[in-house]
C-alpha cells in the first residue's frame, strides 16, 4: 500500500463505518480481517461496464470516476468516489448482473476491498450488521433521488453549484469536461458558469 500503512487503513474504515452507524467494534474488525489493500493506478478500472462485480471498495486517499457510454462513444459522468467513501456498483452486485458503468481511479489511488458475498454471509449471520447496512442503503438512495430532483427542477448553474458543495476541493483535481459530464453539460457551457460565477 502506498502512502497509508495498515494500522491507517484500519482506522480510517472504522472511523467511516462508525459515522454511518454504531455498530459493535468486532463487527469492523471482523470485517477488516476479510479486506486486501490494492493500488489503483491513474486510469486503472475498479470495475468495467460489461463485468460482473465481486468486490466492494473503500477509497483511503484517491478519486474514482463512475461513468457510462452511450451507443455514440460519449462518456456520461454518474458520480465520483473520494477518500472515506465506498466505491461500489450496487445493483450489479446485488443481482449478481453486469455492471452497466465503469469505475476508473482519476489519481493513483489505495483501496481495502473485500469479497461482497463473504461480506453478505457476515450480514446474514449477525443482525447487529443491519442499522449499518441501512444507513448506508439511504445514503445511496437519498444521493440518488437528489440527483434526479437536481436534473428535473435545477439550472446546470444551480447543479455546477451543488458539484462545489458536494464535492469541495475536487474541481482542482479532476479535469473539467468531468465536471461538465456530471451536470450534463457541454464543457464550453461549464465555461460561461464558471465565467459568470467568478463575477458575482
């Protein structure tokens, strides 16, 4: 692992997990003893559109992309990962089906991950597993109806806005047709709210 060593990686999970939910420190421990650390390099894929995913990841210090491509080529930005957020493709994961977008570290980045189905097997075999596992279900789900709401009802300034709040000191890291991608806009467009903004 580069840049972190074991013992951070182990509490910087369990700082994670304990700020979703309270749950019984054996239960994290039980949980690290299953995670291997992996280097991602810049540009490596976490998960490919097409495969069907095993793993969940928890991002210790780098960027992770998710982003589909429609039929013309065109890469279309679903959301980024940072450091103390999980990277998961869930549904896929849940249904044991290809994932319909790709995860791609944007930095050199170090991940734990771990098996989800032992994870599952874990869940299954203690409940004191579940407030976690609920909270960070409504995580995912508030993220995505805001999204949605976001796309249906605000201005790309008002959702390039929410990016900066959502997301702070990552505009500097990432390239701006990213940024651009994921509050569906041309990057030109982004440029004239970006103008605008630096003179209000």
């Amino acid at each position: 692992m580069t840049g972190i060593n074991n013992q951070q990686a182990h509490d910087f999970l369990k700082k994670s997990i304990l700020a979703l939910s309270n749950i019984p420190e054996e239960l994290i421990e039980r949980l690290f003893s299953i995670c291997k650390s992996v280097n991602y390099k810049k540009g490596q894929f976490f998960l490919m559109a097409g495969d069907i995913p095993e793993y969940v990841g928890f991002n210790l210090n780098g960027i992770f992309r998710l982003y589909y491509v429609d039929e013309n080529g065109n890469d279309l930005t679903k959301g980024f990962s940072t450091a103390g957020k999980f990277v998961i493709s869930y549904s896929a994961l849940a249904q044991r089906r290809p994932s319909f977008f790709y995860i791609e570290a944007l930095v050199d980045t170090d991940v734990l991950q771990f098996n989800f189905s032992q994870w599952i097997q874990m869940v299954e075999e203690d409940i004191r597993w579940y407030p976690f596992l609920f909270k960070l279900l409504e995580t995912v789900y508030i993220m995505k109806e805001l999204r949605e709401k976001s796309f249906l009802l605000d201005s790309a300034a008002e959702r390039y806005l929410a990016f900066q709040r959502d997301y702070p000191n990552l505009e500097n890291e990432i390239k701006l047709y990213h940024i651009a991608s994921f509050i569906g806009v041309t990057p030109e467009a982004l440029s004239r709210i970006r103008s605008k903004q630096k003179l209000t």
